[in-house]
C-alpha cells in the first residue's frame, strides 16, 4: 500500500448504480498503468517500468503479470507489500523517538523496534512467497543485544558485535507472528486496542470509537469492562474486540513478557465467535500459537489479505479513491476470493484486474 500514467476513467465519474460492478469502466486497466503497477510494486523499482512495458508488449497482459512475478526481483515488491500493511517504513530513520521501561528496566528506540519487522518481513518473504501461516505464526525473528536484552531473552555468548544483529526464537515467550513484534505491540498498548488493531489488520474491520461519553483514557486507565458490556452500543462491538485482543496480555504496553500478574499466571485461552465479513467463524485457542495458526487458516484473514494486497497496489493514484479504482472493482467484484500466501493475494488481484480490461 508512484504512478503517473493515465488512469482508465476520469474519478470525478461514477459507476452506474444499477449496473453489475464488473461492467464498471474502473474495473479495467490501461497497459501503461499496468506497467507502472508491476514496475513500481512487484519488482519495487519504479525506474524499470519500461523493462515492464516490452514485457507487456510481446505478451498477453495476464502472462506478463505471470513473468513479472516470477521474477527474482519480485520479492522486493512482497516485502514493500508486507510493511505498507502493516504500516513500518521501508528505509530505517524513519522513527525517531524511546520506548522506556520502568524505573531501572531496559529502553528500547522505536528504530529497533521497526527494524525487528523489517527483519522479520525479510525472513517471510525469502521464499517468494511469505504464507499467512508464516507471518502471523513464525516463532524465529532477529535481534541485536539491545533487543533481546529488553525483551529479556538470554543473549548469546559468541563474541560480536553489540549492533549485530542474530536469530532468537521467540517461542519461550509465546511470540508468535508479526502481531507479536514490539512495534505492534507497543502501538495497540491495550487489550482493547490490539483486538481493534487485529480487526483492521487481519479482518479488514473497524469499529467506531466509544459512544458513551466515558473517558477511557483518563490517567492512562484501561477501558472499564463492566461498563463496555452494560452499555449496548458497547457490547456488540467488545464481543467481537476483546477476544481478538486476549491472546496478547501476556504482554505488557511496552511489548515486555508478563507471564503473571499478582503472582497468578495470565491466561490468553478464548473461546468465541467471529461474526467476520464471509460470516461468522469459531476460535477456540490456549495460547498466542494455537490463535496464530486459527487466524492464518481463517476464510475472513484470507479475505482480508486480497483487500490488503488490493490497496497497495492502489497506491498512489488511487490513495483517496479506492473503491473507483480498478483493484477496488477487483474486491468488490469477487466478494469470496481468497489467498493464504502474500504472493497469492498479489497475482490473483493483478490478474483479475487485467482480465477485466487488460488489453485496452
């Protein structure tokens, strides 16, 4: 989630209402935008759009799409794919500023903190591929000392360098997936506010904010739950919210390890049902692993993901007009499509959005 060529209808103009949504004049796209597409965001490299353009030239636009993905290079555009998502930029320096810990506790800087997704996005991707099951799942990701010192992992003893940068399991700790690393972590603080952040970044769903007049940030204080599932325009929304945040208490707002709280040991088993946007799904899960595995094999996460993939390809041209563009067209049109692997969500809407008007 740059592209200067034309764009296949004026977006001032407006589909017909009544017409099916794949009769729509946004639903096609041009060849030269096509090449600006695969250019900018399969191989990451807007400077090879005219390497793009011959490919499109000696091939049907559904075949190029094909060659361009299969393209070493392609990978780039995965990982640019990956952490437009999930909202980390792709050169480091990006994010200045300190995550502090307690009074005598580790800090970390929230450049570490991205650049531990970085790495981790890396690692998905290195297969071409990067499964849901392996993004939201994997246990391996990279620190440095700095890293694992806060997190409070056992740090190696081979002599390095305290930059270096090394491979920890996470597992001992339960941080499995993408959801489990600190800059996630630390920027949906709360339960409340990580199964939001799940329900946008897995779902595709948001939810309005409280209603009720409540001040739930008031001295930093967690939501009141009693209130929430008291109060009706509440409830419906918490019911769907809360669990999807559970999984995660066993970390803090600060993305540390919190396996007990007063000496109890904190329990991220759930059990409840989605109401999702193909319909409503079951999860039952003892821990951050089991709900990891539930999430990637989810039909509404693999829905998601091709509505993800959706608007990176989007961008720019179509940042604040989406639901007109021709890869908007592609998810309205196709309601049910689904991908469990990054690379799968990219070539289905790519080659749909050509067979709805490649050749033009």
């Amino acid at each position: 989630m740059a592209n200067t060529s034309t764009s296949p209808a004026p977006a001032t103009e407006a589909a017909p209402a009544n017409e099916p949504p794949v009769s729509s004049p946004y639903c096609g796209i041009v060849r030269g935008q096509l090449a600006q597409v695969l250019a900018s965001h399969v191989w990451g490299d807007p400077t090879a759009v005219s390497e793009t353009q011959a490919i499109i030239a000696n091939a049907s636009p559904v075949s190029a799409v094909k060659q361009v993905l299969e393209d070493p290079r392609a990978h780039i555009g995965l990982r640019k794919f990956a952490l437009t998502w999930f909202g980390i930029a792709e050169q480091p320096g990006g994010n200045p500023g300190t995550v502090h810990g307690g009074l005598g506790d580790p800090s970390i800087d929230k450049e570490t903190l991205d650049e531990e997704v970085r790495r981790y996005v890396g690692g998905c991707v290195g297969d071409g591929q990067c499964s849901l099951t392996k993004l939201l799942g994997g246990s391996v990701f990279s620190a440095n000392d700095a890293l694992a010192n806060y997190y409070g992992l056992p740090i190696p003893q081979s002599p390095k360098d305290p930059g270096v940068w090394y491979a920890l399991d996470g597992a001992s700790q339960e941080r499995f997936g993408i959801f489990a690393r600190g800059a996630w972590l630390v920027r949906a603080a709360s339960v409340e506010a990580r199964g939001r952040a799940v329900m946008e970044d897995a779902f595709c769903m948001t939810t309005s904010a409280p209603t009720t007049g409540h001040d739930f940030a008031s001295a930093g204080a967690e939501p009141d739950a009693n209130l929430q599932i008291n109060n009706r325009a509440c409830a419906q929304c918490h019911l769907n919210i809360d669990p999807l945040g559970r999984a995660f208490e066993h970390f803090d707002g600060l993305a540390r390890h919190l396996p007990t709280r007063d000496g109890i040991p904190v329990s991220t088993a759930a059990s409840f049902t989605f109401d999702g946007r193909l319909g409503s799904e079951a999860f039952k899960y003892e821990n951050l692993e089991a709900f990891a595995l539930q999430l990637a094999e989810s039909p509404n996460v693999q829905s998601c993901v091709l509505e993800k993939a959706a608007r990176y390809l989007a961008l720019p041209t179509y940042a604040g007009d989406f639901e007109r563009s021709p890869f908007g067209c592609v998810v309205r049109s196709n309601p049910s499509l689904t991908a469990n692997t990054l690379a799968g969500a990219l070539r289905e809407v790519l080659i749909r959005v050509t067979e709805y008007g490649g050749e033009r």
